[in-house]
C-alpha cells in the first residue's frame, strides 16, 4: 500500500526554544523564515536519485507523492540503548537530565548521529549540512514540500535515508525530509551550540511493536516483536487508550477537571502543554490582550506565545501537577488549533511507553 506525503508535509512540532538575546525581545518576531541558499538547492539537486535507483516506488500527483516499499523496518530482538545526558533547566527533578530524547545510531554507515526520538513528528528531518556529511539522497522528480509548525512554514526536499541503524535494529529507506538548519538548531543551540541531529518521527517509529522512552532510567527500549510488558519494580502504573490524530500519537486528557480532549505526546517538545487559543479562553488560561508574553522558536522562526502554569491534568490514572503551558497568539496554531499537545517537560516525569502492537500507552515511574 502506497504511504502519502502530502504538500502539508509536518504537522509535528518543534521545542519551544526561546532563541536569541537582543535587547528589544520582539525584534526577534522580525526574524526571516529560514530558507536554503540557491547554493544549497543546487548541491541538494546533483545528489538526487531517482526512485528506481534507490529502490522504490513513487506516485505523484499535484497534491501528494506516494511510495511504496519504505520505510522497512528489520527488528528481530529488543534493543535497549543509553539516552545522550542533555539537562534540563532543572536537573535535580524526576527525568530532568534528559530534556529530550536523544541516542546515538549509526546513519547511512556514519557512526555517533545523535537522533531524537520525536512522537510529535509523523516525519523524518535533517538539516542540510547533516544530510550533506551523511550523504543522504533527494528523491528526483519531487517538488519541494512545505512544512508548518510552530512559528510558520518552511520549504523541505523530499529524501531518503539509506539505512539506520540502532543496536541489532536496523531501518532502511526512511522517508525524510531535508531543510534549513534552523529547523534543527533551534532546539540544539540552547544547549549544543551548532552541533545538529536528526529527528526521527513516529512514522518510522510505529514499525516497531513498542518504544520505551526512560528518561528517569536514562535509557530507550526499541520493541522487535514482543509485547510490552510493564516494569513490577516500579510503584506506579497506568494505562490510556492509544489513538491516532492524523498520524500523531495521541491519548485524551481532562485539564482542571474539564471534560476530555484529544492531546497529542510530543516526546520532542521541550515544553509542558500547547493549549489551543478556543481551549486557552474556555479554561481560563488565557484573556485576548492580556497575560504574560514569551518568544518560543519553531520551524519557521519566532512566535509569540501566552504563557500561564497548568494546575492539572489527568491521563488515564496519571496526573500532571504544576505544568508550565503556552498558546500561540499569531499565525496559524499547530494541528490547526484542533488539539492540546503534551511536551517532555511532563512526560519526562513518568516511563512513557507507546505500545504500538496493542494501541496503549503506558505511564509509570
């Protein structure tokens, strides 16, 4: 069956990232959309291949590219790896040393790639001079593909990743996207400087049969065959169905005792809770005009946010207290304004499985 890539390619989002340090903060709002160089396109071209020549097939049409044949994913044992130490702003609480989920996997034969394990990206990214030291191919025939999220819309080139490999699990002819180094570096400026990775969505990720995101432990758990099975050392335990919001992971979340909404896992969200504008007035979060104003960064630049602290939030038996939240005031909201996403500053708090084989998610610590 052929997988769509649709013009609106990325409805993922990004870390909100506060970026830059000038002295009228709102002069960061002014800041150009990132954009490859004329350059950057034409190197990006000579290293296009067809898809013959990579191994699958490709049909387009003016709206949207499909493919069979990608995306393979080789998994006949659990594999379980380190996660890379990135402290947070408060490394003594519970996962507070791993921001976000980053390993380390071998990309298209080069060793030691830092990879973030990203649920609330139903895609692959990386930035050009990335994809320029990987050696990582274009797909020929592909116009380039726009992609929205926080902060605006940027132009991506349509890619494959020849292989990946994590442990004994390996993962060939990923789909991907290649951008501006913006995109990445948002995130890993603040605390790797120009240092870049790779965002690894759950569209490749689904292909496994779980994926454990440890961040009190410090490590990740990638699921072969086997069904997940919970850890009875740990005190706490629950569960949430498992539903999918257009290709995002997603579970239903009641805030402040309000009756429940779709909520997107974001495990590559350096933030606590996106509320919706429309969510953000009803609970009270949030007055047009009013409350306290941050710059956080995303795939297009700059944004300007409301920011305000969540007193609750419930999944499934689990409760998040104390969650610092954001809405976006300008531009288009992300998923269309359709749901709360949930960031690692929460989730990292817990043992966060997506048990893909049997649509649950679990929750311990």
């Amino acid at each position: 069956m052929l997988g769509l890539m649709r013009r609106a390619f990325l409805t993922a989002t990004l870390a909100l990232v506060a970026t830059g340090c000038a002295t009228d903060r709102y002069s960061q709002l002014e800041a150009p959309t990132p954009t490859l160089s004329p350059a950057q396109v034409a190197e990006l071209e000579s290293r296009a291949r067809t898809p013959e020549e990579l191994g699958f097939e490709m049909m387009v049409d003016e709206r949207a590219a499909g493919f069979a044949g990608v995306n393979i994913v080789d998994a006949r044992e659990n594999v379980t790896l380190p996660l890379v130490e990135v402290p947070s702003e408060k490394p003594n609480e519970p996962g507070g040393l791993y921001r976000v989920p980053i390993i380390v996997a071998s990309v298209n034969n080069n060793a030691g790639v830092r990879v973030m394990l990203d649920s609330g990206s139903n895609q692959n990214l990386l930035g050009y001079t990335l994809s320029r030291s990987l050696d990582i191919p274009v797909i020929a025939g592909l116009k380039p593909i726009t992609g929205y999220g926080i902060g605006g819309a940027v132009d991506n080139y349509g890619a494959i990743v020849p292989t990946m490999q994590m442990g004994s699990i390996q993962f060939r002819k990923l789909v991907a996207m290649i951008g501006p180094d913006e995109q990445v570096l948002t995130l890993t400026r603040s605390f790797w400087s120009d240092t870049q990775l790779m965002i690894l969505g759950v569209n490749a990720l689904h292909g496994l049969s779980y994926l454990t995101i440890d961040s009190l432990r410090g490590n990740v758990t990638l699921g072969a065959r086997d069904p997940y099975l919970p850890d009875d050392t740990l005190k706490f335990m629950t569960t949430a169905p498992l539903k999918w919001f257009g290709q995002l992971p997603a579970v239903d979340i009641s805030v402040d005792g309000h009756e429940p909404v779709t909520c997107v896992l974001d495990t590559g969200g350096d933030y606590g809770m996106l509320l919706p504008r429309a969510r953000a007035i009803e609970w009270g979060y949030w007055n047009p005009g009013g409350g306290q104003l941050t710059i956080p960064g995303g795939v297009g630049g700059a944004s300007l946010a409301a920011a305000y602290e969540i007193r609750r939030a419930k999944v499934g038996g689990a409760t998040f207290v104390r969650i610092p939240g954001r809405t976006g005031l300008i531009g288009p909201e992300v998923a269309g304004g359709r749901a709360v996403f949930l960031g690692n500053v929460a989730l990292r708090r817990y043992r966060v499985t997506f048990d893909f084989k049997h649509s649950v998610v679990w929750l311990e610590h």
